[in-house]
C-alpha cells in the first residue's frame, strides 16, 4: 500500500493512529492471561508483533518527518533513524557511567556519601596493586606476542602454498568462547595431588615428564603462572592479529616489492623496511584493540584460578567487590578505573582512525 502522506494528512492521521493501536493493542494482549498460557504462541506472537510493530513504527515516524516543512525536514530524518540508537546508548552507557561515579563516592552500600575513600583503597590496597601489575604483565606480554605472531604467521602464510588451511587452524581458537578456551586449558594444566606434591595428568605435565622433568602444579606457581595464564590470550587472539595484518598485507601494490628486489633488497630488508612500514597504521589499531582486550580480561582468570595465586586482574577483583563481598562501592571505583586507564587507548585509536580517513 503507497500512501502519499507528505500530501495527505489524512492518511497520515490514520498511519498514526494505526500505529498506537498495532502498538498499545499487542502490548495489551501479551499481558492477558490466556497468552500466558499458552507459552509457544506468546513467543511467536511476541517475535512478529515486536518486528512488525517496529517497522511499522519506523514508517510512521518517516512519513512524519517527510511531511514536515523542507527546511527541518533532513534534521527530522535523520532524528527518527538515528534517535533510537542514540536513546539507547545513553540509556544502556551514559548514564550508567555516570550512576557507577556516583556510587564510587558512596559506602559499601550506596546510602552515605565517603569522598575519595573507595578510590584511595583502589591505588593502595595491595590486592589491588597486584591486580595492577598483573594486568601491566597481560597487556605488555600478551599484546606483544599477539601481534608479533599473528605478523609473523601473516607473512609466512602468504608465502604458502596451503595458505588458506594454515590460517583457518591458526583462527580457529577465535570460534572458541573465553570460558570454553579456558575449560580447554585447564586441563592442559591439570595435576593432581596437593600443593607443589603433584602427579602427572594434564597433557603439558606428560610431556615434561616424557621428557624426563617432573610433574608441576602450573597454575600454583607465584608470578610465573600469570605466564601460563597469558599463553591462552595468545593462543586466542593470535587468529585475529593474523587476519587483520594479512588484509594488510595483500593491499601492498607488488611493484613495490618487486621494485625492491630488483634493487637488491631481501626478504628481511623488504619486511622491515617496506612491510612493515606500509601496514603500520593496521599494527597500530590491531595492537590497540587487543591492548583493550588485556585491561578488560576477565574470563580467562575467572575460569581457571579464580583470581587466586596471585593471578588476579582488575575486571577480576570488580567482580568480587560486587557480588562476592557486595561493595558497591569499591567496585564502582574499580569500574571507574579501568574506564579512565582504557580512555586513552579509545582516544588514540581514534585519532589514528580519522587520520588515516583524512589522507584517503
């Protein structure tokens, strides 16, 4: 049905009323008792009801603002389609954000107002400076060989023959969720016994004792077990680092490289000099992302040591100060810490990202 509604306001009268009605009237009859008996036909109402009624919403809106005058008539457009999404973010991150600075400044349980308190607990307490350093360790190490291999991979898949096999095994972890990655490497860790009086069960342990070592509780070792932890972010991310900076790869015009060899250059003066180079600004955002990814980790720690054995992170130690201890206030802190360190990150990522739109 073509309703010229920019022409006709009556027919955009009756488009209007006919969405209240689609709308109030499905909301209405979901809350009636016999939809909620019947359980499989309140779903499915529910699905066509919701996709249609927002269509249908979305339309009405748009004759709306196509039927206003020419002058705010692009402003109005653009308000119903771009409107919604930006009512959700604030309603879904804005002001969450600024509810979560309130409650940093509030006790434990949000009714008396405390200062700086729960902020000076953040950068002294020493589970948190360990959380800190843990979290430093993930983002240097983990970061690096993320992006090192995955450039390293990237180059030498190119060159294969079987490129595309070895890639898809290298990428396959990212099909994997963080928790199940870190079921996975849980047993790869395993041990059995008490304290560091363990016996051979996980397959790294069968290894180093095929080998002619001894059995270890991996995950119980101080520091070090931060290590074995960070191997399973790189194990993951790896995949991604090797797509991306791949991409790159292949946008390099071979005139160049080809330029270069004529010239005399090898394999290591062109990846250094020209590779490299070229694929910088897809390094830089790659290293970036993955960089955010370390200050939010969570899952993996979670998972597998539960933040003990001094392998604690931040997003870790929030979780515990919420729901483990019910301090609302410590972990409104912490979530206000881990904003602020990743603000930067965001900020320069972006600024990078519009330069480079700028010189296209």
């Amino acid at each position: 049905m073509d309703i010229d509604t920019r022409r006709n306001p009556v027919s955009l009268a009756a488009l209007v009323i006919l969405t209240a009605v689609v709308l109030i009237g499905g909301f209405l009859l979901l809350q009636t008792d016999a939809m909620q008996n019947i359980k499989i036909f309140l779903t499915l109402f529910a699905v066509v009801w919701g996709l249609g009624s927002a269509a249908l919403l979305f339309f009405t809106l748009n004759a709306v603002a196509e039927s206003m005058p020419r002058k705010i008539r692009s402003v109005a457009v653009a308000i119903v389609f771009a409107g919604p999404a930006v009512f959700l973010l604030i309603w879904a991150l804005v002001l969450p954000t600024f509810r979560t600075l309130r409650f940093s400044l509030m006790d434990a349980h949000g009714t008396n107002f405390i200062g700086l308190a729960n902020y000076k607990f953040a950068f002294t307490d020493p589970i948190m400076l360990e959380a800190f350093r843990n979290n430093l360790l993930w983002m240097v190490f983990g970061t690096a060989f993320c992006v090192i291999m995955g450039l390293v991979i990237a180059v030498l898949a190119d060159k294969s023959r079987r490129e595309k096999l070895f890639k898809s095994l290298i990428f396959m972890p990212m099909a994997i969720s963080f928790v199940g990655a870190g079921v996975i490497w849980k047993f790869m860790y395993a041990y059995k016994g008490e304290g560091f009086n363990v016996t051979e069960i996980g397959l790294l342990n069968a290894i180093v004792t095929a080998l002619g070592g001894e059995a270890q509780a991996w995950l119980l070792i101080p520091f070090w077990n931060n290590f074995f932890l960070i191997v399973i972010m790189i194990w993951l991310q790896t995949g991604y680092a090797m797509v991306i900076l791949s991409s790159a790869i292949k946008a390099i015009p071979g005139e160049i490289n080809e330029a270069a060899r004529v010239d005399g250059a090898n394999s290591f003066t062109i990846f250094f000099k020209i590779t490299v180079p070229y694929i910088m600004p897809t390094i830089v955002t790659v290293t970036t992302t993955i960089l955010i990814f370390s200050l939010k980790l969570f899952d993996i720690v979670r998972v597998m040591t539960g933040g003990n054995f001094g392998t604690n992170v931040i997003a870790n130690e929030f979780y515990l100060r919420q729901f483990t201890y019910g301090n609302s206030g410590q972990a409104s802190a912490i979530a206000v810490v881990l904003l602020v360190v990743i603000i930067p990150v965001l900020m320069y990522n972006l600024r990078e990202f519009r330069g480079r739109r700028t010189l296209k």
